[in-house]
C-alpha cells in the first residue's frame, strides 16, 4: 500500500512551499507517488525559485487539473507501472522527496528500470513542454559568450562544434568588447527591464563597469568567480569535513551538500532567491568549487534552465591547473597557477554547451547568440537571418555582430 | 511502462553509431583497413594469426570516454596511437552497448563477472557473480601469481574476487592497486607524489592507508620483485596515476608474465570536474597508456605471438544533446550514447584489419575470454563474441 500524501507530510516544509503545497494538496494527490515525490522536492524549494520555476510550477499543476483524461491517464500509467522495490516507497516521500528521489534513483538503476523512468519523464515533458508558453517574454533572448581571456590562440580551430550552425567571423574588433557588452546589457535592460532578465557572469573578477551592478542592482545581476570567494570556500570547507571523516562516501557528501541552505558567507546578498541560487552553483553544480571555467558553463545552464532571463553574458576566464584533489580542496592555498591554453579549450567547449541550453528554450530558435575569442578576432554568430556554415573575412566590430544578429 | 520503447532507441543510435565508426575507419586508417564483416566470407580476406592466444590482456579505457572524443570523428585527434598503429591490427567491434548501471566499480565488475552487477557503485562490496578471474584459476588449476588485476584504488579494490558461493577470494585475482602501493613504499620518504596519488573528483573521499596495509603493501611489493626505488624513481616523472597502472603492468609482464592481467585505467573520469581539456588529455593519455602496453607485449618473448589485446571503455558519457545531463562531464542519464561504445581486439588468433557491426554487450566479454582461457564462465549472461574465437 503506498502512502498518500497528507497535510502533516508539509509540516516542515518552509512557508510559502508549506502554502503551495497546500493550495494544491488536491490535485498533487492525483499523481503516481514518483511523479508527486518529484514535483513536492522542486516545491520543496519553493520559497528560493525564481518568477519563471514558480509560473512552472503553477501551469504545471493547473495543466494536470485541466488536461484531458486520457492524456494523463497515459502518463500517470507509465509512472505507475515502474517497478520499486518496496522499501523505497515505505520512506516518507512527502515529507522527504529530496531522499526519496535520491534512494529511488539508486533503485532504478539496481531494478534495470531507469530506462523505463527515463522514458516516463520524458513524455512527462513533452507533455507539459507543448502546453507551456514563455511566461516573461516573446522578444527573442541574446546570450553573448567571451572566452580565451589571457589564453593564446593556439592551433585548434575555435567554435568548431559551433560552425555548421551559424557564421564564422575571422576579423573582429575586439578591443573594449568586456565594457561594451557590458555597456549593451545595461542598455537593453533600462529599456526591456524585468526581475531576473539580465545577466553577467564572470569567471574572473568582474569587468570595473559592472562592479556597481553586484546584485541586482540597475537590473543586472552580476555573478564573478572572485567575489564568490567566501562562498566557494565555505563549500569547500563542507565538502573537507565530509570527505575526510571517512564516514561518509561521495553520495552522502552530494546529499548533504543538496539538503543545505546559505548561511552569512553570501551575506552581501539580500535577496534570498538570488543567495541560494549562489550557494547552489556551488553545492550542486560539479566541479564549480575548483575551475572557474566550469562554474561559468554551469551558472550559464542553471540561468538558461531555471530562470529564462532575456540576456546572458557569459566570460570565461583562466582556471586553475590541474592539481592534487587534496590540494584543490584547500581553502588556504597558494596563488593559483593558470592553465591558459586548457582554459581556452573548456571555453570553447563551455560556448557550445550554452547555445545547446539556449535552444532547449521556448523560442530557442529565435534567439541570438555570439560567442567571441576575447583576446583576439575570431567569433561565430547563430541567429535567425545568419548563414548557417558560414565563413566571414570581412573587418566587423562587436557592435557590428550584434547588430547583425537583430 | 516499459523498457522497450528505450532500447528500440538504444538499438537505433548504437547502430548509427557503428555506421558512423566505420565509415570514419575507412577514412582515416586508410589501410584498405577496417573490411567490414557481414559474413564469414569476409574472413579469409583477413589476416589472422596462426596459433590462438594464451595470454590475455583487458584494458579498460577507463573512467567512460564518449565516441565524440574517440572513434567519431571529431574525436580523431584524441587517439592518434590508437587509430594508427593499433586499429590496423585489430578486430573492431563498433557497437558494445553496456546495459547496466553506468557507475565505474559497478560497470567494471560487470564487466570482469560477464553479469550486469545491481550493487551500490560506491559500497565497497563485492561482485555476487564468479568473476572471470576465478573461473579461470578454479578450472584451470592456476595459482594466484598467474592472474592479476591493477585498477584505481578508491572503490575498486574488491573487483577480484566475488562473493558468490564457492568461490571469492581464495580463487580470486592478486590486485593492484598502484597508488596505493606507491602510498605505503613512499612512506617517510622526502619526494612529493602528492600528484599521482589525487582520488577522481566523483569520489574525492580520502584514502587512508593503515599501518597494517602497509605491511601488506610491502608483502605485495616483494611478490611483485617490484624494486622499490626504481619504481619511486618512475613516479617521479610521471603525471597520472594511470602511467602507474602502465609501469606495474610492464613491469608484471617483465617479472611473473602472468597469464591473465587486466588493467583498469581512470584517468578519464577528471571529466566530472567540468574541464574539457582535462579530459581530453586524459584520453591522449589513456591513448598512449593502450599503444605502450601493446608494444610491451610485443617486445616481451613471454607474450609475442601468444597474447590478445582487449581494449574498452566501460560505458560512454552522456550526450551533448540529452537534457538531463550535462554533455561530457557525467554518465547520469543511462542515454543511448552513454551506453554505446566500441572495443579492439588484437593480437594471437584475432582477425587484423576487421571492423565488426553486430551490437555486442560488454558482458559478452567475459564468455568470450573464458572460451579463450579454457575455462566456464558458467553463471555468466553474456554470449561468446564468436568473431574473435
């Protein structure tokens, strides 16, 4: 007999995920118990989701109480047929859909039925995803990404996993580009303003002209690797403790880190959506606490996927070389070294990566996205009206492109 | 629900992939190479050695390493040792499709045991399936100095032997585990090795050798005739700790020539930090590790002529494409991409210059080493890889 979902399984929940939970306790109660354990741990979460994961959320359950029958009947069935072992659907999921998805996991794959889970949630998806619309705006997004900054060229062709889906610029000016793009962010922002819509990211310190903007001031939010410091290293420090205590391994260490919230070491932050969402690139994303090229890709994913801003500007710069894990994972360390040639590669990489999670985005085609070699003159450009495997000689500026791209 | 829908899936890409393979062998071997074998007929265009192998020497091209970054074509440049002094010599399989939980200890044992494992990949446990190893020593009479396993340290340390009834440890490999082995001979001794004895980003849990392990450390040491400074000597100058796993199977091969040795090796799995170039260059690495044992066996008397060559990634990577993950850096999603891919045969009694198409399991291998070794892997589910026996 699986447990139903009741009142006091939200006891603990903090408030306004207590109230939404609430609210919609009935409908909630439809659900196969996976399906109600996954939406209850994003609910769970509640009160530090942005505008757009809380609209989600919304249409989701709106859409299950108005969904034609035999559409949810055709999900819900292929939920409810996965196969759990009955210890796991003994744990209280409503109170505690964070372990339970985490036990659950485990099991799927034990049992072989991950694929039948993966296909489940799947349809769940496109499901939801035909009925969903863009909840901020229908102006097509701009996400601009620099990378390379203190890296040489090298001999590797840049953007190649890039090039057969747009134009190949060889001879931009890129001089000034950080405090332009800076300079655009700022413009379209006074004039398309919105909470959450514009972004900069910096895997360095942040450009001088956006220093002022550290939260969300002027409408930008601004993320850098540098002044992220304190947070980082207090992540770090967690992660020191667990890992050396040996009485826990790498899946409690994950769990523990996903269960936490912020403390004062983002106490310059006040809002608190934007304060967890700080920690969790820290505490969910892998591999963030040690290379700044990977917390710049990975807070460019999470921006894309949970807050759907309308501009991103991401700037990868060095990380740090490879070292010992015992070494990386110190919090008194010695100046870093850099890895200027890695550095431009994972960028590279990084670019690709974001145009993928820029797609994935409702009127992902629409969207226009640059990425630059920032000490240099090479970028590539995808955009509606751009040649697809193009090539461009021809002198253009920054400005140019993104004119070009409108 | 089920799984069928997923596996239709998994089939469909599998295949493309193969077709993407090959078509990529014809271009960039350019050996007249990688005759593509529909049928028996393609064989006796193939050459193949006279006698059968032997020996047996697995390598598993560890820590997950995607098509992209290998034999796609994009992934060319990474394996350069590969595709032009190994591929030419080799049977290649171009679709190996691991259909069971795609954590590494659990994907490696399946693979030693020729069963799809269900234990927690970070439990230290062992396999519940006889593992080749013991199968090999039970029928075949053989002591444990003729069968050895070197693999990472963290977690893997109980891929030896199973706990099946019957069977277990006192039939199981002699394991290895480099840097644990360098950990203790290093011990009060000035030179840095801190480099080499990093654990993966995924399990960064630190490794505590005990007293009483170092003990054993140096009983193993001794049985390895592993000269302590000459191996401390080697460290100093590598920078992975899979050029370890690289040093002591050389140096194995030099001493005890065993008949059975697998290497598992994990460079690749810095993937998870996030840094591409980071794996990228574990996999040139990994690349050279491959073509440097080969050519060990190949000079050494003990194993020319009488050894084949396995080589394998346990499982791939997640796609660039699947939303659920996050491309290179994790094997999270069980995607039909990070399930596919790929495996070279070569020496005694393999057919060179041979691409195979049919989708094979990475469980079929153990059936298929067992038939070579002359032993039964009896509780094994995979199926003898007829092309290579």
């Amino acid at each position: 007999m699986i447990r139903e979902l009741s009142p006091s399984d939200l006891s603990s929940y903090p408030p306004q995920a207590k109230q939404f939970a609430t609210d919609h306790i009935a409908t909630l109660r439809q659900l196969p118990a996976i399906l109600c354990a996954l939406l209850l741990k994003q609910i769970k979460e509640y009160d530090w989701l942005f505008p757009a994961e809380r609209s989600e959320l919304d249409k989701q359950l709106q859409w299950i109480r108005t969904a034609d029958h035999q559409k949810l009947e055709s999900v819900f069935s292929s939920f409810s047929g996965i196969k759990v072992s009955p210890d796991v659907m003994d744990m209280p999921w409503g109170a505690q859909p964070g372990p339970f998805i985490e036990r659950l996991t485990a099991d799927l794959w034990a049992t072989h039925s991950i694929d039948a889970f993966q296909s489940a949630a799947k349809n769940y998806g496109a499901l939801v995803e035909a009925d969903r619309e863009d909840t901020v705006s229908r102006k097509p997004r701009l996400c601009v990404v620099f990378i390379g900054a203190g890296s040489p060229r090298g001999k590797k062709p840049l953007f190649e996993k890039l090039r057969p889906y747009g134009t190949y610029f060889s001879q931009v000016d890129m001089a000034g580009g950080v405090p332009e793009m800076v300079g655009v962010l700022g413009s379209i922002a006074s004039t398309q303003p919105g909470p959450y819509q514009h972004w900069y990211v910096d895997g360095g310190a942040a450009d001088p002209s956006a220093l002022h903007n550290n939260e969300r001031d002027g409408e930008i939010c601004t993320l850098s690797y540098s002044s992220l410091e304190p947070v980082r290293l207090n992540v770090i420090n967690i992660m020191n403790e667990v890992r050396t205590s040996g009485a826990a391994g790498p899946e409690r260490l994950r769990s523990l880190l996903a269960e936490m919230h912020p403390d004062g070491d983002v106490r310059r932050v006040t809002d608190p959506v934007m304060r967890n969402f700080t920690f969790e690139l820290f505490t969910a994303g892998s591999g963030t606490q040690i290379f700044s090229t990977t917390f710049v890709q990975w807070a460019g994913r999470e921006i894309l996927r949970r807050v759907r801003p309308q501009t991103l500007f991401l700037r990868f710069q060095l990380r740090q070389t490879e070292r010992p894990m015992d070494e990386l994972l110190q919090t008194k360390q010695a100046l870093p070294v850099f890895d200027p040639v890695g550095s431009l590669l994972d960028g590279d990489m990084g670019a690709f990566y974001t145009w993928i999670n820029l797609q994935r985005l409702p009127g992902g085609a629409e969207s226009r996205f640059l990425a630059c070699y920032e000490d240099g003159h090479e970028a590539l450009v995808v955009a509606p009206g751009i040649p697809r495997g193009a090539t461009s000689d021809s002198k253009c500026s920054l400005r140019d492109l993104l004119q070009w791209s409108t | 629900m089920n799984g069928v829908p997923m596996d239709i899936q998994l089939r469909n890409v599998a295949s493309a992939r193969s077709i993407s393979r090959r078509r990529f062998l014809w271009d960039v071997a350019r050996t007249g190479a990688a005759a593509s074998v529909f049928g028996l007929g393609a064989y006796g265009q193939t050459i193949r050695s006279a006698s059968p192998a032997k020996k047996v020497v697995v390598v598993t091209f560890g820590g997950g390493a995607r098509d992209e970054e290998t034999f796609a074509e994009a992934g060319q440049q990474y394996i350069p040792r590969m595709l032009g002094e190994l591929i030419p010599q080799a049977s290649f399989f171009t679709q190996v499709v691991n259909r069971g939980i795609l954590g590494h200890y659990v994907a490696n044992a399946s693979m030693a045991t020729g069963c799809y494992e269900t234990f927690d990949n970070f439990t230290p446990v062992s396999p519940a399936h006889p593992t080749l190893f013991e199968y090999y020593r039970r029928d075949r009479q053989r002591g444990s100095d003729d069968v050895w396993v070197i693999a990472p340290s963290n977690g893997f340390d109980r891929i030896g032997a199973s706990s099946a009834p019957g069977y277990g440890s006192k039939l199981g490999a002699t394991m290895v585990l480099p840097k644990q082995l360098l950990g203790g001979l290093s011990k009060g001794r000035s030179e840095p090795f801190d480099h080499l004895l990093r654990d993966s980003y995924e399990d960064t849990s630190t490794v505590m050798v005990s007293d009483q392990h170092a003990i054993s450390l140096v009983a193993l040491a001794e049985r390895l005739k592993l000269p302590a400074d000459q191996f401390l000597a080697y460290a100093a100058n590598v920078t992975s700790p899979d050029e370890l796993s690289l040093y002591i199977a050389q140096h194995l091969m030099a001493t005890l020539a065993p008949s059975l040795i697998w290497v598992t090796l994990h460079d690749i799995d810095i993937a998870h930090a996030g840094a591409y170039s980071l794996y990228t260059g574990a996999i040139s690495r990994t690349d050279r590790i491959c073509a440097e044992l080969w050519k060990s066996i190949q000079q050494n008397p003990e194993y020319n002529g009488k050894t084949a060559m396995f080589i394998l990634p346990d499982f791939g990577r997640d796609g660039d494409f699947e939303p659920g993950g996050n491309g290179f850096q994790h094997h999270r999603t069980g995607d039909p991409l990070s399930r596919t891919t790929w495996m070279l045969a070569l020496g005694a009694g393999v057919r060179e210059n041979v691409s195979v198409d049919r989708l094979i399991e990475s469980v079929d291998l153990v059936p298929t080493l067992a038939t070579l070794l002359g032993c039964n892997a009896r509780f094994a589910t995979g199926r003898p890889v007829t092309e290579v026996l």
